[in-house]
C-alpha cells in the first residue's frame, strides 16, 4: 500500500514537472542522431524550470509574451467571443489605443517598425483581466547589403591576436587591423574577418577562446595598441622594453605576459590621463561614459569586484550577488579611481576600434569589418551577473550526443533565458547585437539554431541528460532584422549541423544569411557539390576555426595531431585519401589539375555566394589547426602567430594570386 501511494505521488509530481515544461517550452522529450527519441528525466526538467521561472508559474495567457508584425494581421485573443476589450500601445509614451471584442483584435496599419510594449484589457462579468505583449513590428528583412557592384565579394579571415607585426607587443592589435583593412582595400577585397573581439578575463589571460567571453557588450582589452594612447609614456618609461622585446619574439602568443605589461601599461596611462588629459581628450571621455550609462558603470564595478573577492560572483557577499543600482552607484563613488580605470579601458579600445570602422570607411570598402559573436557567455562573467533574469547562468548551452560526440556536448556557457528575453522586451539581446554591429558591415552568429532552441544542461548533470528549451523564434529573427537595418550590418548564420526542417527557409524569408563550408558541402557518397549548387545568401569558405587548415587537410597533420594526442581521430587515413581524391576529381571537372589552395580559391570564387572569406592560414599553407575541439593545454589553441610579418604580407605572392583570383571571377574590386 505505501509503496503504491509512493508511485502515485511520484506519477502526479511528474505531470506537474511535465505541465510546467510545456508551458515554459521545455522540451520532454527529443529525437537524437540516432532516431532515438530521449526522455528528459523530470529532476532535470524540474532544475531547468527552477532557473527559468525563477519560482514563478507560467499562467494562462491570452496572447503569447511576444507577437511578431511583418503585415497588416489581425491578432486573436484565447478568450471567448463577444467580451469588450480596449487595447493601448507603448513606447517611450503611448503612442496608439483603440477598442473592440474578442476574439479579434485590429491593430493600426500606420505601426512602424519597431519594438513596443501592447496591453489588452479586456472586460468580463467577473471583472477586467489586463495582459502585456511584447509587440515587435518589422516588415522588412534585414539589412542586405549594397546593391551596387560588386554583386559577390571576398574578405581575408584573420586571427588578430595571431598577427605579427614590428610594432606590436606579440599580439595582434587595432593598429595591426586597421592596416590590414588598408591591405584588405589594395588587393581588392571587402574587408577583413575576425573572431569575436568580446571582453575576456585579462587577469586570466591564458583562458583564451575568443567564444568563451566575459562580456559580449565589452571588448577585449589585449587588442589596445598601447603605444597609440596619447597619455602612455612610452616603453621605458614604463619599464617594460625587455619584456615587450621578449613577447615579440615568441611564435606562440603569452598572454599572460601580454595581460601584464598591457594592463601595467594601460594603469600608467590612466594615472597620466587623470592627472593631465587634455580638455578634449576628458570630454570624450565624458561622452563615452555618458553614452555607456548603467551598463558600463555595472562593468566597471564587476570588475572591480571579482579583483576584491577572487570567487565567482555567486559566492561574493549577498549584497553584491545582483547588479543592485543603489548599491553600485554608492560603490562608484567610493571607488571612482579604481572602477574608474575599467571605464578608460573601454573607452581607449572602442575609440582605436572606431577608427578601424572609420577605415573601411575611407578605404570605401563594401564591408569593412565582419566580426563573429558568441553562442554563450562565461557563467562566472559579467554578462550572466548583470542580467541575471536573461541568462541562464546555472547551466551550460551544449548539444545532445551525435554520432562524432556520443556523450554528447556541454560548451561550458550560459546562454539567454527567452522568458527573461520576452519580460525585457529582447533588450539583452539588441544590445548584444548592438555591441558587435555598430563596429561591422556583417556579423556572424554562432549556433544560429539557438534563436529557435538551446540544448541546456543543467551543472554537475551530463551533456547526454540535457533538455531542449524553446524560443520565440519569429520574435528573435524580428529583433535581429531590425537591429541590422538600424545598423547597415549583414547577418550571418552559421547553420552548420543537424537543424530542424525549413529553418534555413525560415532564416532566409528574413533575410539572414546562410554558411555553407566547402570541407561539409558534399553528397553521401562523398562527393564535393559543384560551385553552382551553393546559395546566393550566403558566406562560403575552405574550413572552420575548428577544423583543419587546407594544408593540415591536405597533409593528414590533424590526423596526426589528434593520434599523438590520444584522441580519435573521427576519420581514418584512408577515408582522409579518399577525400583527396573526390576532391581531385571536383577541381578537374573544373579544368583545374592541382591539389593546392589555389584550385580551391579558383573553385570557390566561382559560387554566386554573395561573400567568401579565405583565411590567411591557407594563403599561407600554413598547418597548424587554429583550435582543437576537446582540447585545452594538450593543443596551442588561439595561439599560434603568423610566420609572417604585417609589413611583408603585401609581398606574399600567394595573397597577390589569391586577389588576382578574386578578380578574374568578378569579386573585388580593380586595384
């Protein structure tokens, strides 16, 4: 009898776990890799539940939390017909209200594009019942770029911190970039492609994934060039010429080294700032912290925090725990020098990255520069401390198992909470896009597939064990158009993988662009699709970040790096020659008998892909992966230099043959 009691307990507390889920969109139950369809184990439901309701109960709802507008639709209600209903529309004011009866509710059709605040009351017997909707009106698609030619361009992808130059302090800087735009624009190209540029953790410099960030609304501090802030007082001054002179000659990048004599530095350049900058120098900065308001107030303030206590932010004293603003401000002015100089920080790498911005300008380059951004945040940073209700910061974004992860992925980031997205009106999210956009011509989002859904994995739980959560799909893809026609900034997503049917449809009816990588653009039986077959929309290029370079393809140097290291290899050295060889028939289909990155530039170039990016690691033949998945010490990831230096990269017969290449198909433009 107690035992049957027991399992009917047990049975009701899991239909209540599976109620809640669905209405919160948590997914119960996936189909994985396999076909195998995976139930969520209610203790897991019910902890993503608990981070995502935040312990409140999602109640029946007339509307959705968010509606989308591209047209002239009408909205229907889940009430009964024939209620009297009023309905007001908000902005930073009311800008619009009228009457009706439910079902139906006809807002105007003169609604511009924008995001607003709806509120439906509607009238009953028992009383009124008031429900607020994000309201997000966009009508077009997103920003497509410049219709004048050329039609299809090309850009170089550049590791920045890799680049080496005579000047630079063994790590690639703004000022490198912004001669690489100038290099970019005399051989023709669009622009240059970056990794993410989001604010890391300077004082653990060593965790270097540009994907795995503190901040995505800040930038990384290691890109500054030093020697350009007009209050630095130069090397020796500082004391810091042996050990510049020593991060110059390394072939891997230290970045603890480069932490410490760029943020030593940046200090001294600080103090001189405060104690003698110009009046025009003071007032931009005053402009700068104007225009950063609370958030980079918050930022300052984190920072300095997490230096004082040395623990993620979750073990701080409770009354730092949230980003309280009375408790901030008071913090702000009791240590105005200090979180002071996390605010110069900022301002210093924003003014040196706005003059790259201002380059592609000038250089009149069609893009200028197209940055990534990351699919997640550090856990412990400052993104998931300040936006507590839009991250989710108590588990981690990852993927179930496939058949190359069969333990499945957990990434070891916090990824948004679409409730909390919803409840601030997608704000966390424009401003990520923001952050990123007011930089570049084109921005890449990782893991796109996270606008729909996000495999969350709860901590300490294994990534097999993880659940899907749902979001407002429409309503993100709504936000992002309007944020790149605001901005002038193409978006991409990278789309790679398993997704769901019609997403890349859906991607493309708003006008987000697809990626589509030559080394995964082949049939089942192994053959590489031809140029014609890739789409319009879309960035095209040889590989990954993540994958091997052309020449460490070509070689079987990642085959070999992963067999030394003890791990699989996920493919054999035959299948790795057979490859070579549906590749060698592809390039001779073509009329092009090597095997060499020049043939695949050539096979490339002639896609009607609207961008494709080359990356300097293959224009250099260069072999070493750039990062190695499964892998943290055991492979230099993020940081191998380039053999070459800045100043003799123009003389590389190599990039003059890929531009001439890029020429010849009608990409780029004449010299």
């Amino acid at each position: 009898m107690v035992g049957s009691v027991y399992s009917l307990q047990r049975a009701a507390t899991m239909d209540r776990v599976f109620e809640r889920a669905a209405r919160w969109g948590l997914e119960t139950e996936y189909r994985d890799a396999f076909g195998n369809v995976r139930t969520v184990e209610p203790q897991v439901l019910a902890r993503i539940l608990e981070a995502l309701a935040a312990g409140r109960d999602a109640v029946h709802r007339m509307l959705p939390r968010s509606i989308v507008i591209r047209g002239d639709e009408s909205l229907r209600l889940a009430a009964v017909e024939g209620l009297p209903l009023r309905w007001q529309i908000f902005s930073e004011r009311k800008i619009a209200e009228g009457e009706g009866a439910s079902p139906l509710l006809a807002l105007p059709r003169a609604l511009q594009n924008g995001i607003f605040r709806l509120r439906v009351t509607l009238g009953s017997l028992s009383g009124c019942l008031a429900e607020d909707v994000c309201l997000v009106v966009c009508r077009d698609r997103a920003y497509q770029g410049e219709q004048t030619p050329p039609g299809r361009m090309w850009a170089l992808g550049v590791q920045l911190y890799g680049v080496r130059s005579l000047r630079n302090w063994g790590h690639g800087d703004f000022t490198d970039l912004a001669a690489l735009l100038d290099l970019a624009a005399d051989l023709g190209a669009a622009g240059i492609g970056l990794n993410p540029l989001h604010a890391l953790f300077d004082d653990r410099a060593s965790d270097a994934s540009p994907y795995a960030p503190n901040s995505r609304l800040f930038l990384n501090p290691l890109y500054i060039d030093v020697d350009a802030v007009p209050e630095f007082p130069g090397l020796q001054a500082a004391g810091l010429e042996k050990e510049v002179e020593r991060l110059r000659t390394q072939d891997i990048v230290d970045y603890d080294g480069v932490a410490n004599a760029k943020m030593r530095a940046l200090e001294l350049a600080y103090h001189a700032f405060r104690q003698a900058g110009s009046a025009e120098r003071r007032q931009a900065f005053d402009r700068f912290r104007q225009a950063g308001g609370s958030t980079l107030l918050h930022f300052a303030c984190f920072e300095w925090l997490r230096r004082k206590f040395g623990h993620p932010w979750w073990q701080w004293p409770h009354e730092w725990r949230r980003a309280e603003e009375r408790a901030l401000a008071t913090l702000r002015r009791t240590e105005a020098v200090s979180t002071g100089l996390f605010e110069f920080v900022q301002w210093v790498a924003h003014e040196q990255l706005d003059r790259c911005r201002a380059k592609g300008h000038e250089r009149a380059l069609p893009l200028g520069l197209y940055l990534d951004i990351a699919v997640g945040v550090c856990s412990d940073g400052f993104d998931a401390w300040c936006d507590q209700d839009a991250v989710l910061a108590g588990m981690a974004v990852g993927a179930p198992p496939d058949v190359l992860n069969t333990a499945g992925q957990n990434w070891g980031l916090a990824g948004f909470n679409p409730a909390g997205l919803e409840g601030r009106q997608f704000e966390p999210f424009r401003l990520m896009l923001q952050a990123s956009m007011r930089y570049a011509g084109a921005i890449r989002l990782d893991h796109v597939l996270g606008l729909k859904r996000l495999y969350l994995i709860p901590h300490g739980v294994q990534a097999s064990q993880g659940a899907y959560i749902r979001f407002p799909f429409e309503a993100m893809l709504a936000v992002a158009a309007l944020s790149s026609m605001e901005h002038g900034c193409i978006v991409v997503g990278e789309d790679l993988g398993t997704i769901p049917e019609n997403f890349r449809e859906t991607l493309a009816d708003w006008g987000i662009w697809t990626y589509q990588v030559m080394l995964f653009e082949r049939s089942g039986d192994g053959a590489f699709f031809p140029p014609e077959s890739y789409r319009e929309n879309a960035l095209v290029s040889f590989g990954t970040h993540d994958v091997a370079t052309f020449a460490g393809w070509r070689d079987q140097h990642d085959l070999a790096v992963k067999q030394a290291l003890g791990m699989d290899p996920g493919e054999t050295s035959e299948e790795r020659h057979g490859a070579l060889d549906a590749l060698r028939r592809a390039l001779r289909q073509r009329g092009l008998e090597t095997v060499d990155f020049v043939s695949v530039a050539r096979y490339l170039a002639d896609t009607p892909s609207r961008l494709l990016v080359i990356s300097m690691e293959d224009v250099l033949g260069i072999r070493n992966q750039v990062n190695l998945p499964g892998t943290t010490n055991e492979h230099p990831n993020w940081r191998h230099r380039l053999p070459v230096s800045l100043e003799d990269l123009k003389n590389q017969a190599a990039l003059k043959s890929t531009a001439d290449i890029m020429r010849s198909a009608g990409r780029g433009s004449p010299p």
